[in-house]
C-alpha cells in the first residue's frame, strides 16, 4: 500500500490524517480466516458511518474473492481485487464515482512489477521500512488455505528488477527494506534462481542498511539462511516460519509436510542456542479437525523446546473453497479456545524469556517516531525512548531495559548508564 500511496501523490492526490476529512477511503481487505473476513466487514461499515459522505474503494484478497457481495454495501464505489490494484490511480481518475462493475479477472498468468521507489526526503509521510515484493501467489494447496484462490500461483519479481528496485531503495534513503511476497522462499524458482542467491546479491551492495525477510515456509528454511541471518549484519536476526502445528498428523491432515517435524524442531532449537538474541517467530493454528489432547500437547512440548520470542496464534476457522470444510472431526469452539489460551500462555512465557536475555543486548533501531523516539530492533524488539527526541529514520544503538506488557519495551541510549 505504500507504492500504492506514492503513486496517489503523485497523481496530485492529498492524503490525510483523519477519515472525517476524505473524499474517498481505501481499504484493503482480508479473507484468511472467517474471523478476518468479518472483522473486515464490520470495519467497512464503521468506516461508512464515521464519513457517509465518502466514497469507499475497497481492494485486496475479500474484494478478489467476492466483489459482488461487497459491491452491494453502503458507501461502497469501488471493489479492486489484487488483480487490477496497480490499476487503482487510473480506476479513481477515470471512474469518477460512478461504480459500474468490480474490477477483478483471473489471476493465474499475472506477472509480478517492481514499483517505482519514493524518497523518503521527498515524503516524510512514508515509514522508514520499506517493504519490497519480490513475489506473489502460492504453489502448495495446505487443506485450511483460501490464499492461492485469491493470489494465484507462484510467480516472481524478474531476479534483476528485483536488485535494481533495491539499489533505487537504498538511494531513496530507506535503511530498512523488507522483503515481501505470499511466499517469498518460492522467489526465482520458475527463473532457476532464489531466495538464498539474491540475498547474496543484496548484502554484497554497498551502504548503511539491513534487510528484513517477511515470513517463511519451514520446506524454505536452508541451513545457508539460518547462518545468514544469525551472523550478517546486512539480515535483520529475525525468523518468522509458518509452521502451524508440530504435531505430524495435524500437518498431515493439512496436507502440509509432516515427515521431518523432529529435524525442524531441532534445527530451529540449534538457531535458537547458536543466536541467542535473535527474534524468532511462529504462526500456528489449533483445533484443525481431528487434532487431539496428544497432538495438541506435542506441539506444546516442542513450542518449549524451540524458545520462540513471539507467534500469532489463530484458531481453525472453516472457509469455503478450502477441502479442511469438510474433513470429520471439528473442533469445538471451547476447546479451541482452550488450546489458543495455553498455547499464548506458553508463548508469552518463552517471550518474556527472550527480552530478560536481551536486557543488556545492544541492539540498532531506526527511528520511526521523533518524540517520544520509537522503534524496531533487528530482532523484532519494539522499543520506545522517554523524554529523548531524534530525526525519523536515524540511526540510533539502544539497550531495553524494561520489559512491559504493551507493544513497546522501554529502552535507553546505550551511552546512558544503566
């Protein structure tokens, strides 16, 4: 969404704070899980009656996946699957207010673009991370995952593009790009290429930045870039691996693989005792049809093993498209709330676990925020300076030395005593 705001003030649009105030309101939609999807469209109609006036685009993988139902709700002017958003500028310019149709087509043979960079001198309003997409779609078919519906197949940003839209990110002057994609360590295969041989590319350029990959596929996660992140300074040391169950017949029920659970566990363990201070994430999803009391405790068992710093936690939801719909044996809505409160307790544990050991660690952040100075570690810390107050998208080296229960950790300048 970033490309796609640079791209508005380009057109000479003006972007503004407060939703009172637009004339038109983009939303970009989610449909991964029946609780996003409602979440989604109870955001629309807030938006609708905190601004009638307004006119409300909405775009992303719900608007792809049904743009006819969402046609029909107030307020709403436009529906622009992921298909036809780079189109959204000129869709706005030419369509005037008047909905005709939604815009979406199929998605298989989509080619994936390298946006055009802003400068963040020129733009003060953007974040100080930039988010690069190198990559779009899927090609595995978990059983519970309605993403490939909506995204397509896999398919690449050209290996070259990619290499030249980040050397215009470093000279626009962001000094944290993060790669994105629905499944980034798919990138560059269908080009003989990928993940592990553009990461070499970028980290040889020169400058004053550090790389950030989004989440990975465990089938993804070479020992080539677990050395990687843990020990070159240009990798943020941060992991984020959707593994979604330890246990080998939920993954099997979910058709993902299950026959090397006990290799990851203990390579993700290895990471963990190799790169103490590194930030290592988890997505997981209790209550598929079928998990038991043992399968449920086996994937608790080696959760404590591993030592993550933070997972998302989502409780199986059935959605239609996906063949998990109609597997036997669902579960209980009380035994998945059960399961997700036992699985965040052990998390927030081995969290809390984490930050007491990174107390004394020194650690880089970028200033997001002037004052009260905010920002992002490599290892995923979010950290907030008191009463000190620095430019956006500086530099700075800082110890956390409070640990909290909100978003932030207190942290000082490590040239302050502590």
């Amino acid at each position: 969404m970033n490309s796609l705001r640079f791209r508005l003030l380009q057109q000479g649009v003006e972007i503004v704070d407060d939703i009172e105030d637009a004339q038109v309101i983009i939303i970009n939609t989610c449909t991964v899980t029946s609780s996003t999807e409602s979440k989604t469209k109870r955001l629309i109609k807030a938006v609708a009656g905190q601004n009638p006036s307004a006119k409300i685009l909405l775009t992303g993988c719900l608007a792809q996946q049904k743009p006819s139902e969402l046609k029909d709700l107030d307020s709403v002017f436009w529906v622009v699957g992921n298909t036809e958003k780079d189109q959204i500028p000129s869709i706005l310019e030419k369509n005037g207010g008047v909905f005709q149709h939604p815009f979406s087509r199929e998605i298989p043979n989509l080619s994936i673009k390298t946006n055009e960079i802003p400068s963040v001198k020129d733009h003060a309003g953007f974040r100080t991370r930039f988010p690069l997409k190198i990559q779009e779609g899927c090609n595995y078919r978990c059983s519970y995952c309605i993403v490939p519906s909506v995204r397509g197949p896999s398919r690449s940003a050209e290996f070259s593009n990619v290499l030249s839209a980040f050397d215009s990110a470093l000279k626009a002057g962001f000094k944290e790009i993060v790669l994105t994609g629905t499944h980034i360590g798919q990138f560059a295969k269908e080009q003989s290429a990928s993940l592990l041989e553009l990461l070499k590319e970028i980290v040889s350029f020169d400058g004053d930045f550090r790389v950030r990959l989004s989440s990975l596929d465990p089938r993804d996660l070479s020992d080539e870039i677990l050395q990687l992140v843990g020990n070159n300074s240009k990798i943020c040391d941060h992991l984020h691996i959707s593994v979604q169950s330890f246990s080998e017949n939920v993954l099997r029920a979910m058709d993902r693989p299950y026959s090397d659970v006990e290799r990851l566990v203990s390579r993700l363990s290895a990471f963990r005792r190799s790169f103490p201070s590194a930030g290592l994430g988890a997505d997981f999803i209790v209550g598929f049809p079928g998990e038991t009391d043992k399968d449920f405790e086996l994937t608790m068992e080696r959760v404590s093993m591993v030592g993550f710093s933070y997972a998302h936690i989502f409780r199986f939801s059935a959605r239609p498209g996906t063949s998990a719909i109609s597997l036997p044996e669902q579960i209980s809505d009380s035994v998945k709330t059960n399961r997700s409160n036992r699985l965040r307790m052990l998390i927030n544990q081995s969290r809390d676990d984490f930050i007491n050991k990174n107390l004394t660690v020194s650690k880089k952040i970028i200033v997001e925020s002037e004052s009260p100075v905010r920002g992002l570690t490599s290892n995923y810390i979010h950290v907030e300076i008191p009463g000190l107050r620095r430019s956006c998208n500086s530099w700075m080296d800082v110890k956390v030395h409070e640990a909290v229960n909100g978003r932030f950790h207190l942290a000082q300048p490590v040239w302050e005593k502590t």
